[in-house]
C-alpha cells in the first residue's frame, strides 16, 4: 500500500491518499461488502453531471468561468 501526505501551506498534515494494490482492493471488497456498494456509488456519476462538468471546463478553457479566488472563496465556505 502506498500512502501519500498531504499538507497545507504551513506543513500540516490535512489528509492522506492511499493506493490500494487491486487483489488488496477486491479481497476488502469481499470482505467488507459495504465496500463494494461504495464503489457502485462513486462510479454512478450521472450523465447530467457530467455533462456540466464538461460545459464548466469548457468555461474555465475559454476564461468565462466565475472563478473565485481561494482566500474569499475559503472565508466564503468557513474553511
């Protein structure tokens, strides 16, 4: 398994990434079968989203997208 830190601009740890090699993943999954509908859940991605997540790159390409700034957008969101 390979773990990756992640760390904010003062060096603090805010989250890991974890690589879960595939045998490791589907004996989990056999294991634990909450698992597996977690994985159905995230593949379910609807069409519709999708099709705004193009239409947003697209605007982000073109340079019309309403893109906020991180520091109001995190005051915005009380991150």
């Amino acid at each position: 398994m390979n773990i990756q830190y992640i760390s904010d601009n003062r060096g603090h740890t805010t989250a890991i990434q974890i690589q879960i090699p595939i045998g490791d993943w589907q004996a989990m999954k056999n294991k634990y079968k909450e698992f597996e509908q977690a994985e159905k859940d995230i593949e379910a991605v609807p069409d519709w989203q999708i099709e705004l997540g193009k239409i947003e790159l697209q605007n982000i390409a073109n340079g019309t997208a309403g893109l906020l700034d991180w520091e109001i957008a995190k005051e915005q969101f009380k991150f």
